[in-house]
C-alpha cells in the first residue's frame, strides 16, 4: 500500500482533500495489526512528522453487532472526533440521526454505514449508497477513526489555545486561525498548525513501525530530502514575513536529513545505488536494468522490435485477467505465443515468452537470467486502466433547484393555478383534531396561500432569470389567468414543432442494420476493460436504434474519460460489418488525433482501414484520402469541419457520429443536416447545447446517459479567485513540485506571448511552452506531443485544449478572464484535469468579483456547485435557465414563458406532447396536471421525530405528490423504512391515500370524501364502473350504500381506527377495480 502525501505546498493555505486524510489515517491505525505487507513511501512524505503514536488508537472506537451502545454517547463521540452532523450524509465525516438510526462515513471506508439501534443495542450494520441513499450490504463491525490527524475536541482546543499563546503572544485572539478554533467554527488550513494541537512533539512514521521491518530506499535520499528542506526553508522565509500568517518552525513539521539517516540506521535494510560514481564497496552488484525509452513513449513499433531481438526469455504481465485473450490475440499478430505460469520458478521451462497475472507496473531486465520483465501497459497504455466502479447511477436531471427539497426561505415557486410567490416554508394546522402539513406560498400584498401536502403536484419552484426580483402574482388576480392562455397555446405550439420534427425523421427510411453476433462478442472482448452499466446500457440502446429501419438519433451524454468512445466504437464495428463507411465529425485537430489513434487501436485485429483528415494533411494526402473513401477503401474516416467542406463522394456511407456538438456552429450543423439526413447519427457530449438538451429531455431525440466515474478518481478542487499573482505562483509550484503539469488559460493569442514572459519571470523553475490555433501545424503538433511526453510543464495556451489528448500529469489548470467563458467550455476545461488518482486543482480567476456580471456569477457559481463527476448534464440545465427560453423558442416567443419559469415550462411540455402524440385534444394547464380530489380527514405526514430535516420532507411529499402508479409508491415506501425506519401511523396513512388516488385516477372518480361515519364517491361522467356489480353490492348491504345521482355514491360505516378505513376505502376501490369493463 501507498502512504499518501498530503499533496499540498509546505505552509499551504489549502488543505489536502478528504479521501488522502482518509488514506493516511486508516494506515496509521492498521499498521501496527499488519503482520506482512508493503508500505510505499515518498521522500517528502516520509520527513514529515505525523500525530502522535498513541492519538489515533486513543480516539477510535468500536461498533458490534448485538453489542450494547449508548445512542447519545456515540454522538458526542463523533462530534469529540471530528465528524459533523449533517441532514444527509454525503461525504467522509459526516453522520445524520434518524430517530433510531444513525448514518455515518467513516474515515478508511469506500461506503458509509447506517446503524440500527433498539434502545441502546446496535441489531444491525449496513452499507448504504451515497447517490439513492439505500442499503446493500449487511457488516458485522465497523471501526471509527478520528476525521483529522488533530484533535478538535475541547482537549484538544484547550492545548491549541495554551500553545499558540506562548508561541504567538503577539498575535493573539485576532487572527482568524485562532477565533476558528476557539469558536469550533472551521478547522480549514490547519495542518501546519497540528503540533498546537499535542502536549507530546509528534511522531515519525518510523514510530508506527515494527521492530523487524525491513526499509529498502535509494541512495540519493539525502539529496532529495535537502532539496526538499530547500523549499521549505524558502517558502517559511517568504511566509514568516507576512505578519497575517501563522508559521510554526520547519524543525516541528519535519525531520532534518540527519535525523532521517539517523532512523534508518535503526533498522535492517537494504541500500539501492544508483549513481555511477560512487564507491561500490559493500554493495552487491545490480543484475536489474530499466526498460529502453521507447517503453516510457509507448512507441508499438520500436517496443515488438525489441522483443523479436531480445535473446533471452520474456515475461509479460497483467494485471486483469478478462484481458488475457485480447492479450494473447494481439501478440499472436506478432508471432508471440506466450505460456502461462504461476511463479518464478516455471521460467526455466524451453519456452521463450511467458505471461503472469501481477501488478508489474515499469518492468525490468533481470541481466544475469537475461530476463525481461514486461507490464503489457507499456505495450498498450489502456491495459494499465483501472476498472471502473460500479455505482447506483443517481438520477442526472437532478439539478440545483428542479426538486422541491432545495428550496430556500423566499425562493420564487409557482402553483398552476394562482402563479408565482415566494415560499415560506412548512406549516403544521390542526382542523377537527387531524393534523396535516402544509406548504405557505406568500403572494402579492402579504396575501398567503396554504398548500396541503397532498396538493404539491400543483407546485413547482420557479427557475429562470432574474429568480430574485422575480414579480409576485395577485391572489384572485386576472394576470395570471391570461398569461395562462398565452402560455398554453405556445406550450402546444412548441409541442406540434417538436413532435414534427420526430415526425420528418421517423418518416424517412433509413438502413436496417445486421448484427453478427459472434463478431460482435470477439470484438467487445478485445475491450482492455470492463464497460459500466451505464454503458452497457447506452450500447445496448445504440444497437437497437441500428437495427430499426428508421435512422438513428440519439445523444450519448456523458463525461470526459466516462466511456463515450467505446459506444461509438462498438457501434462503428456494426456499421463497418454491414459494408457501411462511419465518419467521425469532432472540433478539433487534437481531439480528431486522439480519436484516430483510438479506433486505429480497437480495429487493429480487422483489417479495416482507419483514416484521418485535418489540417496536418498535406493537399496529396488529402486527394489520396478522398478517392480511398469514393472506392469504399477507408472504411472509418475522423476528422475536423473539413470533412463537411470536402466535396466528399462515400462508397456507402451508413453512420455519422459527432464529438462535442456544442462546438459546431449552425453553419455547419446546417450543411450535416442536408448531407446526412437518412443516415445514423450518433452525438456524443459532456454538455450539450440548449436545443439538443430541450429535444432529448422531451423525448424528441433519443437520450442515454453515462454518468459513472472511474474508481479511485478525487473530485477536482475548485476555486473561484481574483486574479493574484501570488496565487498563481503557489498554484503552479504546488503541481510541479509533485511531478505534474499545468495548463495556464489565455484566450488571447495578441498577448499571449507576453502571459508566458510574466509567469517565466514569476516561476523561473517553470518550464513554459505556448499553444495557440494560429501556429503552424507542424509547430503546434510538436508543442502538444512535448507536453504529452512530459518535456516540459506548463502549458500557456488558448481554448483549443477544450477537447484534446488525455494527459494524467496535468492535474492543475488557471484560467484568466474566466467569467469570459461559456458554462460548458468551462466545464470541458475542467475536464482536461483530474484524469489520475493524483489530487487535481482548477483555478478559474477574474479581474474582480465585484464587477462580473450576473450571469458571468451564476455561471461561476454553477461550475464550482458540480463536481466532474457526470456533471456536464447538469450544467447543461443550469446554462440553459442561465440564458433563458430564448435560446429554445426565439425571443419573439419567449418573452412570456420566463413567467412560468423553465422547470415547469418542460413539465408541461413533455405532457403536451404527449397529449398530441396520441392524438389528445389541447387542453388548459390545469388540465394537463389535474388529479383526483381526495379528502379522508386522517393525519398523513411525516412526523417531524420521523423525517428531522424539512427539506427532506418535502422532498419526500413531492416525490409522492409526483409518483405515476402503485409501483412508484411501493419504492418510496421502501426508501422511506430503509433511511428512517419503520413508518408511524401518519406517515402510513400518507402512503395509503396516495395508493387510493391512483386507484381513482384508474377508475375515474373525480372526488371522494370520507370521515368514520360517512363517505361520498363522486364519478367521472365517463368512467369505468361496472354497475352490475354495484348493483349486486346494493343488494347485499343495502344499509351500506345509497346512490343519490347517477355519478355520486354514498356509502355509511362505523370505523374505530383512520387506518382501518382507509384500508377499507383502498380495498373497496382495489375490488371495483378489477371489475372494470375495458373500452376500446
């Protein structure tokens, strides 16, 4: 195992990320139990002084099953630790209390845990999902570490505030440091201020270390720690200068390079010489080399050279056994067949190529055996890629405020039928001794309006521009009512033109394709890795879209590095298999690269031929290419907008799969729309534009979305800034000093030159190359495979990065003038970082954030609000409300939709649809969400000892209110025990009435009203009743039921208990229901 570094600058005003505090700690604890085992460690790493042998044992404790526990004493033991108390837990060190059960993330787990308790007993452990919240998984114990590497409870304060007295006298209560930790405010930043928190100097490593551990490490150790000690001694200089700053000496944080060797002494070890000029004595000579260069480049051609001419015998390894026959098959091309063997041992069989299952990640050459050790990543880079986690995928449409349960006092909200106040929260009214729950939506002149919760299918909160001076409506007024009108007809007409669109694609024919099932299943096989669901799902949809006659158009949305690619892949092999030529349209030259050598990878064992047409090709190559692809030669051709320029004549073109959509201006999406509108479309995006979004949402274009990140990936630190030198100078220093690289964003080729001389002179140890569209080819070509192969670090470059080569070293990216930007160039900025395991920071700065505008601060507020974890979807919503409507209708139409607002405006766009697609006639807007009006006077709700937080009750009364049919109901119901525990009588009742609203809806009962005397049942003049069977019923208890009119029934019973009667009110239905005669 690795112990991680903090990865932060000495003396940084950025704390290290979560999950690294996590790592450290849990090692920490665990590595005394450790009996045998590997510990990885860093130079820097290991010179810093850690807590206190004894801290991390004394503050964790142990959770059992069946074991007693004292409920309020775990929570004070959290809290004494670390963790916070939050309404949901989402991240490590956070725990929530629901009644019986408490949630909690514990430091060193991958998954939180949900504790059941009956009284003061834990009766069950579980694991719990952090995106649906659910459970998965039964455990029996759970260890719980303290969250931070120092003490925050009042012990731990108390020694903070002694220390820092007699070390800072001078400063005292005014600095912010010292005010956050006395008042338990914020523990931010405070790692270089850990030993303020021990009476005891902290420890080393090397005390959490067994006596017999063996310690291999290099023998340029003590250059490394000096250069090391260098920086820290300057960045304590600069800093001590500051008279704002807190600075402890170096000599407290770390050990000196004498004390390093002094501890090493202490142990067996073993000494590993690398330098050349160095007295040997002692040393037994090294039969291990490095592997040759060409390894490091992933050069395919130089590296199956040098094993064709390697004398002796050749080892590969792998490390993920489904990989073994697209493996084999590969070297098999190569005339390389290796033997599996388990261990070392069986090399000395007559055989001259090998291959072991292990984690071999750089390879060797053992000179003495003339062995050569190869990790098969060296050969082919995706084979080193790690599975992905596989997650319950959270629902991607959930966005800032489209759910009732992120509402904020004051927020705008809009009811259907009286317009747009502002909401004031939940109520609880008490009326013939039944408590109910209400929602208070305040109008124009202080008039306020009580919502029951079973009326919430009528509310939606108000998303659109200018949400806070939004005008309130009149209760009673005649504005809104003809607004409505307005509303209406174009919400209808906004349908007809959408729908028509479907129609004219749906009209034409398009190319029915075949697929060869067992090519196919070879093909999926020679994938290096294993798909996620989410794109098993995506690819299984794109392989039905292929085999209708009707072209296909779907947009595959999904993240940078998420697996876009390989859907476009698999679905260019059915396409390719049918005799049928596939282009692939992408924005750029570097993205159109990166594409090329993809494909060229995934297609190599096919015989087809893959090309490429961009700028980089000369005028012949380019002639060459397009009489290849008239005569049906190219089978895949990738490239830029030069294609849709290109008079191109296609053999037989049957796909066309487009990258980045929302980089191709209408221009060109015009000249697709006339060259390829019988063909397959396949759009592939992080964040797609207004108009496709609006068509996908509503279900005029097909839609898939994958939303699962790679395993082990850290969420991108983000940071909305003013512009400050000395930022930029820690930023850029903090990736570099760590071996990374940086792209610096300056979207001005006129002074970009002079941005690379400031920050030359600003961080003479950067190494600075510029990037811009306006270089010669070959020039630019030669800068980005530079920085791909790490010769330099720093890259000051325009946007064309926005979609280009992955490269996992650059982990930090500034962008200047960022409110400038687009929200999904932002976030496809963004996207170029974060590719590694390593920590990854994004500086987006601004001259002044007093003076951006208001949609430059939502756009900024909407990036640094979503993580890069399946994000660009929901920035895609965010950017469509951020500019409004107008992008979807025009401004004409659009004026006086920003009334209703955008989450409601889809809402009853997708029922109009509906509506005219099955050839419903247009109705008014309550219509389009009319429900049956149900009143059975019984407490339904959720008790607030139940649900504590009044978001998530909210949430949960508008996810009922919004449910579609029984099943909908069942899963809420199953959520609600499986977060809160089993549900209070009210809570019931809430859950049953919804039941009997569906079973109302399904008969056709407009009304029905009960207490536990008395009950009426109002039809629908076209409903479904069977009357002989009432008419039965009558008969057999005539004293039960009285018919007043030909749609309104009276029924009469004595009930004791609410519930009983409702459940009685639910069965009556449930039987009527089954007697139901079907008309056609």
């Amino acid at each position: 195992m690795v112990f991680p570094d903090w990865q932060i600058l000495p003396y940084d005003h950025i704390s290290p990320d979560k999950k690294i505090i996590s790592s450290r700690i849990s090692i920490l604890y665990h590595l005394s139990k450790i009996k045998k085992g590997l510990l990885i460690v860093a130079i820097q790493t290991l010179l810093q002084k850690i807590c206190p042998y004894k801290y991390i044992y004394r503050e964790s404790f142990l959770i059992k099953k069946d074991n007693f526990f004292e409920f309020k004493n775990l929570i004070s033991k959290l809290e004494n630790i670390g963790y916070h108390k939050k309404n949901e837990v989402k991240e490590i060190g956070d725990f929530s209390i629901k009644k019986s059960l408490v949630d909690i993330y514990p430091v060193g787990t991958i998954s939180p845990y949900r504790i059941y308790f009956t009284e003061n007993k834990v009766f069950n452990l579980k694991l719990f999902n952090i995106n649906n919240q659910l459970t998965f998984k039964e455990k029996k114990s759970i260890v719980i570490m303290p969250k931070n590497e120092f003490p925050i409870h009042q012990d731990g304060i108390d020694i903070f505030r002694k220390n820092y007295n007699q070390i800072f006298s001078k400063i005292m209560e005014f600095n912010n440091f010292y005010k956050n930790v006395f008042d338990k405010k914020n523990f931010f930043s405070m790692e270089y201020l850990q030993p303020l928190f021990f009476v005891d100097p902290l420890s080393t490593l090397f005390d959490y270390l067994s006596k017999n551990t063996l310690i291999i490490y290099q023998d340029q150790y003590q250059k490394k720690s000096n250069e090391f000690w260098k920086k820290i001694t300057e960045r304590y200089n600069i800093l001590q200068k500051k008279c704002f700053d807190l600075i402890i000496k170096p000599e407290k944080m770390w050990i000196t390079t004498k004390e390093l060797s002094f501890f090493l002494k202490k142990y067996s070890s073993v000494r590993i010489l690398l330098s050349k000029n160095r007295d040997t004595k002692g040393f037994i000579k090294n039969n291990y080399k490095k592997l040759p260069e060409f390894f490091l480049n992933n050069n395919t051609d130089e590296i199956f050279s040098f094993l064709k001419h390697f004398s002796g015998k050749i080892i590969f390894s792998l490390t993920q056994e489904e990989c073994i026959k697209t493996f084999l098959k590969i070297l098999a091309s190569k005339n390389i067949y290796p033997k599996y063997v388990k261990n070392i041992t069986d090399f000395k069989q007559k055989f001259n190529y090998f291959y072991i299952i292990g984690n071999l990640y750089n390879g060797f050459i053992n000179v003495k055996n003339n062995f050569l050790f190869v990790p098969i990543n060296k050969i082919f880079p995706k084979f080193n890629q790690k599975k992905p986690l596989t997650l319950i995928k959270k629902n991607i449409f959930q966005k800032k405020k489209n759910h009732l349960n992120q509402l904020k006092l004051n927020d705008p909200i809009i009811h259907i039928e009286h317009g747009i106040g502002r909401y004031q929260g939940l109520t609880k009214i008490k009326t013939a001794s039944i408590e109910s729950e209400y929602l208070i939506i305040l109008y124009a002149e202080e008039d306020k309006l009580y919502i029951p919760i079973s009326h919430l299918y009528l509310i939606s909160p108000y998303v659109g521009i200018l949400e806070e001076n939004v005008p309130l409506h009149k209760l009673g007024g005649d504005s809104w009512n003809k607004e409505k009108k307005k509303i209406n007809k174009n919400i209808y007409d906004h349908a007809a033109f959408l729908l028509d669109i479907y129609a004219q694609r749906s009209s034409q024919d398009g190319f029915s394709f075949q697929i060869d099932t067992k090519k196919y299943e070879l093909f999926c096989k020679e994938f290096p890795f294993k798909t996620t669901l989410d794109q098993d799902e995506a690819i299984k949809c794109v392989l039905n879209d292929m085999k209708k006659s009707i072209p296909m158009d779907r947009l595959i949305c999904g993240d940078v590095g998420f697996g876009k690619t390989e859907v476009a892949i698999r679905a260019a092999f059915i396409s390719v298999l049918n005799n049928k030529q596939v282009v692939v349209l992408v924005p750029t030259t570097l993205l159109a690269q990166q594409h090329f050598d993809n494909f060229k990878k995934r297609f190599y064992n096919w015989s087809v031929k893959v090309d490429i047409l961009t700028r980089f090709r000369n005028e012949k190559e380019q002639e060459n290419i397009l009489k290849k692809i008239k005569n049906g030669d190219i089978k895949i051709l990738i490239g830029t907008h030069k294609i849709l320029l290109k008079n191109i004549n296609w053999y037989n073109l049957g796909l066309l799969v487009i990258d980045e959509e929302h980089r191709f201006g209408v221009y060109h999406k015009e000249i697709i729309k006339k060259k390829y509108s019988n063909i397959d479309i396949l759009t592939l995006t992080a964040t797609p534009i207004p108009r496709t979004l609006n068509m996908a949402m509503t279900g005029i274009k097909d839609l898939s979305i994958i939303s699962q990140p790679p395993k082990e990936r850290l969420e991108i630190k983000t940071f909305i800034e003013e512009y400050n030198p000395i930022l930029v100078k820690e930023a850029i220093l903090r990736e570099i000093s760590r071996g990374g690289q940086v792209y610096y964003i300056y979207n001005k080729v006129k002074n970009i030159n002079n941005i690379a001389r400031k920050l030359s002179n600003l961080i003479p140890e950067a190494n600075i190359k510029i990037g811009h569209g306006k270089m010669k080819n070959t020039e630019l070509k030669n800068i980005m495979n530079g920085f791909y192969h790490h010769r330099f670090n720093v890259l000051v470059c325009t946007t064309i990065i926005e979609s280009g080569i992955d490269i996992p070293k650059a982990n930090t990216i500034i962008i200047e003038n960022s409110d400038c930007f687009g929200l999904s160039q932002l976030h496809q900025l963004r996207g170029r970082i974060g590719r590694s395991n390593d920590q990854a920071y994004a500086f987006f700065l601004v001259n002044n954030l007093k003076k951006i505008t208001s949609e430059a601060k939502k756009r900024l507020d909407a990036i640094s609000s979503v993580n890069n974890f399946g994000g660009g979807f929901t920035l895609s919503n965010e950017d469509l409300e951020i500019r409004g409507i107008g992008e979807l209708l025009g401004k004409e139409q659009s004026g006086h939709i920003q009334n209703i607002g955008f989450s409601l405006y889809l809402k009853l766009l997708k029922k109009a649809i509906k509506i005219l697609k099955n050839g419903g006639e247009r109705s008014s807007l309550e219509e389009l969400v009319k429900k049956s009006d149900i009143e059975l006077y019984a407490p339904s709700l959720f008790p607030s000892n139940y649900i504590f937080d009044v978001n998530k009750r909210l949430f949960y009364y508008k996810k009922i209110a919004n449910s579609k049919n029984k099943n909908d109901i069942e899963k809420i119901k199953f959520e609600l025990v499986d977060q809160f525990g089993k549900l209070p009588i009210p809570a019931k009742n809430l859950i049953l009435i919804s039941k009997i609203r569906f079973l109302t809806e399904e008969i056709g009962i407009l009304r029905i009203k009960s207490n536990n005397k008395i009950g009426i049942i109002e039809f629908d003049k076209h409903n479904f009743i069977n009357t002989e069977y009432l008419l039965k019923l009558f008969k057999k208890e005539p004293d039960l039921w009285k018919m007043e009119n030909s749609t309104k029934l009276n029924f009469f019973h004595d009930f004791k208990d609410n519930y009983k009667r409702l459940k009685w009110i639910k069965n009556f239905l449930k039987n009527l229901n089954k007697k139901i005669i079907k008309f056609k």
